[in-house]
C-alpha cells in the first residue's frame, strides 16, 4: 500500500500578487471594446467573414488596446515584389479583400496588415519565412478564422500567411486510418473524406466548416469528441512545421509510436502559430462507430447532472462518447434567439449524452440499463433519445448552438475554463449571485466529462464596471481550484495576460526562453499566448 | 472531395550516408560486448540486482565504449559531505551497495559511479542539483533500472541519483481517476493502488514490478495497454520536474485540459532524464473495466495475422484492449527456456487478443461473434478463450515472459521497431534468410495492433561479423518503411547514434539547442538520448 503524502500548491500563492496587478492593467485596456453585432441581425457563423457585411466597422486593435507595436520592418514595395516571386498571384494587398482577415470572426480585434499571401506548398511557405526572418517581417500564420482568443489576425500591420490553398490531402492509409493532409484543410471536408472509408476525425467542433486542421493543432483544440478520443496531443502523430527563419522542420511520421529523441511536434501543438507554422499534419482517425445514439435528458439539479455522470461512466463504459451539459438559461437563450425548441420538459440543467459503439444492440441494451437507472432514482425528470442521423444532428444543435445564440443577446463576456467538476458550476451561481442585474445573462455550459466549463455573460452593452465586477474575480476563483484560466481556447492576443493565473513563473520564464529559440527575432505571431511583460 | 498529393519522403534520402556511417562506427565500438549471462541460470528478472549475484562482471562502458569522459568535476570529499547535509544518510558510497545500480539489467553497460544519492522530496532534489549544477557535477536520475538502452545508468563516474525513497501517493481523486504521487512510485504498486478504488493504470508492461513511474514517463514507456488507452503523452496530466540547475518546474496539474501557454511537461516526457529529473506525475486513470478476456489464437501464416486484426477491430471495436502477436520461433523458446506450454496446436504465429469491457454478456457476445468468423474463414487455427484472473494471467505470461526466455537462450541483439503494420514481418523472414545459420534464433514479436516489433536475434556468443549483417542493414531497411528505430524503448545510451534514421537532421539540431537551452553544463544523463557527434 501507498501511503499518501500531503501537499499544498505552494507556487500558487507565491505570484499571485504579481498576476493580480496584471489582470487590472488588461481590464483597464478592454474598457474600449465595442458590442458585438448581430442582435437580431444576421447569424454570426463562426469564420464567416462579418468584416466586409455591413456591420459596424470594429476598432484597430492598436486603438483600443495599449499595445506597442514592435520594431519590425514595415512592407515596402521591395518587399512586394520579392514575395511576387514566391508566390506569383497570391499576394493580395487589395483593402476590401484584406478586410475579413484582419478581423476575428467574434469582431472583437482588428489588425492593419496590408498583405495576404497565399502560399500552396510547404516549400512556398518556407521561402516567405525566409525572406520576412531576413527582412524582420512580422508574420501573422492564418487557418480558417475561428479562434475565439484573437490568435489568428494581426495586431498591427504583420503580413497575414493563410494556409487557405494548402487543402491537400497527402495520403491515407485505410488500415490504420492515418491521414496525412496539408494544413488548410477543412476539418469538416476531411470528416466527409475519412468517413467515406469507414473512419472518424478524433475530433469534432462548432466550427468544423470553417475551421483549418492546421489551425485545429496550432490551438490543440478539444471539442466534442474529447472524451473519447482524447487530446490532439495523442491523436497527432507527426507534424511539417516550418520555423522562424524558413527550416522545414519535418517530423510527418505517421507511426504511433516513435520513441526517437525528443518529441519536437509536441512543441508545435498548441503554440498557436508563435514558434513555427504547421504545415502538414499526420492524424490517427479512429474506426467509425456502426451505432450511434443521443440521449437529451433534464436533471433537477447540478448534483444530479454529476450523479447521471458517475452512472453514465459506469453503465455506459467505453461506449460513452461525449457528455455535455447546459443550464437552464442556455436554452432559453437556443429558444428565444434560434428559435428552437427544447425537447425535454422545462428542466434546471439539460445533459447531452452521445454513445458511439461497434454493437448496435448491445449499445441499445446499454442505454435503457442507463435510462432505466435515472430515471427511476431522479437524478433525470425527462428525456428523449435519437437513434437516427437527423435528429441526433437535430439534439446536438442546441448545444452547439449556443455560442451563437449568445453572440445574438448582446455583448457576451467569454470564459473557457477547466475546474474540478464537482465546482464546476458554484462559479456560475456565484457570478449571477454578485453581478445580479447588472448582467442580463450568466450561463453555464460545456463539456462537463472533460470539467470544461464554458462561462458566458451577456449585458446590453460593453460595460467597464461589469468586466471589473468579472475580472479578475474569475480568474482568482479559477486559480483557487488550481483550474486553468483557458481549457481549449488558447490564449491568443485576449488572453495572454492571465496565463499567470494557470501557470507558474518558472514555466513563464521557461515558455519565453523557448519562444527566444525557435523564433529569436519574434516574427511569428507576434503579441500572442506569452504575456507582454513576462 | 480532397485531392491527393503525391509526397516523397525527401529527407530520407539526404542524411542517409552520414548515418550509415555513424552506424559503422557505433557497430565497431560494441565488438566488445560480452554475451549475457543467464543460459541455464537463475531466472533474469528485469530489474533485479544480478550484477550483485556470482554472475561475470560486465565490461565497463568506458572501456567498451569509445566514449570520452566530458569534463565534469570529480566528486571531493567536501562534495560528499555538502551532499551529505542535503539528504542526511542518504548518500551512498560503499563499494559493494553501488554495484547493481552501476549496470543495467541486461548487464550490456556498467558504469563506475561512487556516489548513489536517496532523496525523498523534491526539494531534496532541487538542492542536490542546484549544488551540482554549480560545480560541474554531472547526474544520472535513475528509476527502476529496467531500461532495454542503457539510459539509466552512469557511463563514467556520474552521480546515481536514485528516485527509489520518492514513493508516496500524494493524492488520488476517485471520480476524475486523477492520480498524483512521487516519481518513484512503482507500477505495480500504483495499479494495485488505484484498482482497489475501481480504477486502472494507463500502461502496463513488463517490468511492471520494478519500473518507477518516473522512469516510464521520461522514457515515455508504451507497453500492453497503449492500443486501448494510447500514449502517456495524452494520459499525464502533469508532472513536477526539477531543472538542471535546480529550479522546480510545477506544471503538476490535474485537469485533463489547460490550453494555457505551451505545454512544457511534453518535453520531458522520453526525453530519458536529460533535460530534467521528473518528480511527481499527475496521471489520468480509467475506470477498471468489469469484463476482461483473453484469446490465445494460432494463425497459419502473417497475412491470416492481420486479417485476423482487420476482423477483431470490425467486430470488437471498442472493446478490443490488446493484439500482441508472436511468432513460431517465440513460442519454441518460451517452452524451451520457461517449460511453459501453448495452450494450442503449433501455429507459425500466435495472436494474444484482450477485451476490457463493462458488460461481461456483450463482450461474449462479440468474442464469440468474432471466433466464429475467423475459425471458420481459416484465419485461425486453434485457439483458447481465458476469463478467469488465473487463465488470463497464464496467457498473457506466455507473451510477457519472451524476453526472458530470449535471455537464456544467448546473446541477444535486440531491436524495437515501428513499422507499417503490413511490412511488419518482412524483416524478421528477410533477417532469417540472410543470416541463415549464423543466427541461433531470429524471432519478430511484439504490439501488432500499435505496429511495433520486437525483433530478437540470438546466438550462442556475442560475434561481431553477425553484428556487420544486422547493422546498418536493420536500421536501413527501417528508414526505407520511413519506421522508427526505437518504437518504445527510447534511444538511452546504446541507440542514441542511430537517431538519425529515425529523424532529420533539422531535428537532430533543434533536439541539441533545446538541451543547450534546458541543461547549458550538459550534467544531466550525459552521454544519452543525442548523438555524440551532432
């Protein structure tokens, strides 16, 4: 027997005081952000390109943000002209078509970058870093758009490197079902591919039609089939990378296990485009399940949703494959602003589950097993279950719905946190507890089988003393349960400054060592995921 | 639909020669290496302290080797008694005690340590090598001492720092399956402990009853579970670590997501103790599955093998926990050496199928389901189903205990490769012809269903002109599979020169600044992991 040794988290407390002041400095930095748009008006489709609608036009990042643009070479005609030789034909520099790219697609940041290039191949994108390393040329790398943390536009005018014509892909093994594809391909268009030869993308997001798989990696994004095929970090078998200076660094092995040396794609994996840019990806894909089955239930309680999840994990096993959950007020907010109904009776939390397995029957047998046990006890009040494509597609809408329900209710204060799940939900009703009317709406939602919270609040307008009510309250609670400030978001150009809140100083100090190797210059990406002062 | 692109794999072919090269050289330097001893011997137990028993002392590295002591201080007497205020009591000098952990169990390297140090905690750890670091005293971190490449022990006089007192439980959370404890927790000892609490460890392997926790995550260990619960890159969580000078790196989270800056506990997972000694781990979990079988099946040929994989992944999908497969050869030795017995009629291969599921009735169901089809399709043979513990044990005892009875049947030249699953056995049946009877046994086993192959040659002693024909001719006809050529073992002391096979030379050169930038004095585990000469 173990014997068990007590510890406490004695780095937690000793930076806290540092990382307090620097919450305060950012809070005081967002008091310019303008609503977003969209009450009402069109759907806000996750990478669509608002910018160049009709929507108000959002604020420079370098008006509304205290940041300082560092000393970088500005783009000259030279420039131009040289890059034309790169990539003939694909170095856009006309204002209206540079407007969508240079703002996120929640319309909250905004770059000046005055050139786009368009890079096919990893050797043309090798050749740009090469001459922008030489030249001091900040470069912004760009997939589909969709980040929700300001990583993937420039802050000022760093030439904008879109991975949109590198969409091949490379090869597939229907064996092993390892795909190897360029970076721009779509996450969505590559589910269709893989799946069409009997497998499954490992994971699945809101934003899967837009969304590039390189930038998927560069973000390690989560999603929806976390809980069952895990992080990217395991899936991702081999990566391209081009560095800072134009090496092509390639390790697009597509073994599952290689124990040669260090694991360098590891390093790549969620930087967020700031020590290299992916440019090939080498992705195991798991077997498609032959059943699949969603269950949309009603829980009394968030004790009951923790309940019906303990009992899920034990009566559903491996078949399980996601549990999501969403409160009250997110469906309120599905109905009032998508118009969609709930299916289940009014209900203070709601649970999706999603089973995926090779027996259709034995995975039936399973569920009722589940239901019956429920349902009986009352841990659920209400449910319904979707066998066929349409309404599992139709059940999983209300969940993955919800951010743009949100985006239509007014400005939406965003949080994406990871906290032991037995507090997941105390930092929701403490917020409605201590904002009370000031917010129009806290919510609560996420992938609760991952204790990934997504923490939502809505008011009419941006409003300077709502986010100091916020921040860095949340943050603090967040380190309190030594959670992480950002679960799967990433930390972008938003987020950056609470990285201390997850993060000691040494891990600080070792992250922008690491960045001063692979990128001495700071080209790539610059003003993102490392704090400013750090 | 997404295009195809035809990719070569160019850099194969450039850093080819300057490897082969390095591989003549590295052939040449184990000329001197002394046949194992154990033929007809005790029982070789991985991890055991056999350098202590009657056997012949082996041949120390530094004479074996043409390896050149780096200039590290020597330890003083005033070091051993500055050491000795760090952990009281604890530091080893007697001649005799230091014997064991100078070899490794395999009894290829010996190393001339006078110093072993016993630290209990963290800081303990710190302390020493902070003192280490300012003196220029280089360390070996060593775990359970079961390492297949000589990577956890001294090649000259380096410290032995052991992590055998850091065996405590610091915490464990029995719903998330969160578990947190010292790095020197042995394996056994940790499954043991979370499976009282419903839960099961996320590797399993051999050596389980030596092997520190510790050592599995900086060797990033694969083992017989990787296929169900994949790699530890995805199931560590977190991991305390202490730096080369001393600093204590807290990354020691719980949470199974935290997208908060990059992810630096991966560079220390596999990278074998040479860019931190890793102290605590936070390791995720699964629920203990209620349903557990094993089918011992004999095939008729590979192809039938892998048919038989295809078929079990159809029809067992997320049940299926293990395919291990071996060959005739394996099956011969294991009777010879162990008197163990197959359970089914003599077969040219063998395929060990485990299910783990939470529905005892199902599983059998699908197992049965699975039977009918490849006993009556031809692809098996013979076979036997185990559910009971004991019968379950005793088949798995059969593909676990190889290596053992490899040891007693010679010398063992030992290879570890990942391989596309179709080629796998390829090479074992190419080897068989061009050695012919210079090889007493040429045997290919191993985790098929990861695409991993132990290949094992013996013969009666060690001889260097069988050495010539193995190598570079393995290593080489790996690359050309674009395989690696350490799948699971790491690369340690005895495989780091062949690294270049397995991996460009722009990451040789980023795997080098990033130890120049981790351990600047290069002290921790020198002469591991990198080549000599990159």
């Amino acid at each position: 027997m173990v014997p068990l040794l007590v510890r406490g988290p004695a780095w937690l407390f000793q930076w806290r005081a540092a990382c307090t002041l620097g919450a305060f400095v950012q809070q005081r930095t967002w008091a310019g952000v303008s609503r977003i748009p969209g009450l009402g008006g069109p759907l806000v489709q996750r990478g669509s390109s608002l910018a160049s609608s009709r929507a108000p036009e959002v604020v420079l990042t370098r008006e509304r943000y205290p940041v300082r643009r560092l000393p970088f070479a500005q783009v000259s005609e030279d420039d131009l002209a040289a890059l034309e030789r790169i990539v003939p034909g694909r170095v856009i520099t006309d204002p209206e078509e540079l407007e969508a790219p240079n703002v996120d697609w929640l319309r909250t940041v905004r770059g000046s970058s005055k050139v786009l290039l368009r890079p096919r191949t990893s050797q043309e994108v090798a050749h740009i870093l090469r001459y922008c390393h030489e030249r001091n040329l900040a470069v912004s790398p760009q997939g589909g758009n969709t980040g929700m943390v300001g990583g993937s536009v420039p802050v000022f005018d760093e030439i904008i490197l879109s991975t949109t014509l590198m969409n091949q892909v490379m090869s597939f093994h229907d064996v092993s079902g390892v795909l190897v594809c360029q970076a721009g391909c779509i996450l969505e268009e590559l589910g269709r591919y893989v799946e069409e030869r009997g497998f499954l993308m490992p994971l699945d997001l809101g934003a899967k039609g837009s969304c590039h798989i390189g930038g998927n990696v560069a973000t390690n994004a989560g999603g929806l089939r976390f809980l069952r095929y895990g992080s990217l970090r395991g899936t991702v078998l081999g990566l391209e990378v081009v560095l800072a200076d134009g090496t092509i660094l390639n390790c697009l092995t597509s073994l599952r296990k290689d124990n040669t040396g260090y694991d360098l794609k590891q390093l790549f994996i969620g930087s967020e485009g700031t020590l290299g840019v992916i440019t090939a990806v080498s992705i195991l894909c798991p077997p498609k399940p032959s059943a699949v089955n969603v269950a949309f239930l009603g829980c009394p309680g968030f004790a009951e949703v923790l309940q019906t999840f303990s009992t899920c994990r034990q009566k559903l096993g491996e078949i399980l494959s996601a549990f999501e959950f969403m409160d009250a007020e997110c469906m309120k907010l599905v109905e009032l602003h998508l118009r969609l109904a709930s299916p289940v009776r009014e209900s203070p939390f709601y649970v999706l589950i999603e089973t995926s397995g090779s027996g259709a029957g034995h995975d039936a047998e399973k569920l009722s097993d589940f239901l019956e046990q429920v349902l009986g006890s009352g841990l659920v009040t209400d449910g319904t279950l979707a066998t066929d494509q349409r309404r599992i597609k139709m059940l999983w809408s209300l969940r993955e719905r919800i951010t743009e329900a949100l985006s239509r209710d007014g400005y939406v204060y965003k949080y994406d946190l990871s906290l032991p799940v037995e507090r997941l939900y105390d930092l929701v009703s403490d917020l409605r507890a201590r904002l009370g009317p000031r917010a129009k709406h806290v919510v609560g939602y996420g992938h609760l089988g991952d204790g990934n919270l997504h923490l939502n609040v809505t008011a009419e307008a941006f409003d300077v003393s709502l986010l100091g009510a916020l921040e860095p309250y949340v943050y603090e609670w967040t380190a309190r349960q030594r959670g992480s400030v950002s679960a799967e978001h990433g930390l972008g150009f938003k987020k950056r400054d609470v990285l201390c809140y997850s993060k000691p100083p040494e891990a600080l100090q070792l992250m922008q060592q690491l960045k001063a190797l692979l990128d001495p210059k700071g080209i790539l990406n610059p003003y993102k995921t490392l704090p400013a002062r750090a």
